[in-house]
C-alpha cells in the first residue's frame, strides 16, 4: 500500500515536535563535559611517542633537546593550549592579501 503524499508529511510534521522536544531535553539534562586539559594531552602525545618508530623517535628526541622550555616531547604537547607562555610561535599577523608565508632562518 503507498501512503499519499499529504499522508507522509502528516506524519513527518507529527514526529517534528517529539524530535524537537528530545533534543531540548538531551541538551538540558545532558551531564556536562570537560576537555583534557594538560594530564589528557600528555597521555595522548606519550602514547604516540611510543608508537614512533625507532628513527622518528629518535628525531623527536633530537628536536626537543634544541629547546630550551621542554625536556620531554610529552611536555612540549601542550603548549599551543597555552598560547601566552610562547605567543610568538602560536600565532603570526599577516594581511589578508598575503598569499604565502615563508620562514626566514
């Protein structure tokens, strides 16, 4: 049996309130959640470090011992989530008409 067509939208226009009414509710009495924060970014990039193969890691290992603020790559995981402590890397002003950047050494 084929449903007409005025009877489908019925249908649909009956259902929209109870789907409105679900996502209200869900969104009221959701629990709230929480981000990361350090510890979780930590576990996360220590993680992938392990999974590093040997060269990668040691390349890595490398790397962060050229800087001055972090002794571990665990460690040097979090500071774009703390954009004050080392401004100058985590953001650069340029005009809207720039078309590339490029790294002066």
């Amino acid at each position: 049996m084929d449903k007409s067509r005025s009877t489908r939208l019925r249908h649909a226009l009956l259902s929209l309130p109870f789907g409105l009414f679900f996502l209200i509710g869900s969104m009221m009495y959701a629990p709230p959640s929480w981000a990361w924060g350090d510890l979780g970014h930590k576990i996360i990039c220590e993680i992938a470090f392990q999974e590093l193969n040997d060269k990668a890691r040691n390349e890595v290992v490398r790397l962060i011992s050229t800087d001055p603020s972090f002794h571990s790559f665990t460690n040097a995981c979090t500071w774009p989530d703390h954009p004050r402590k080392r401004a100058e890397e985590h953001f650069i002003n340029v005009a809207r008409s720039v078309q590339t950047i490029t790294v002066a050494h």
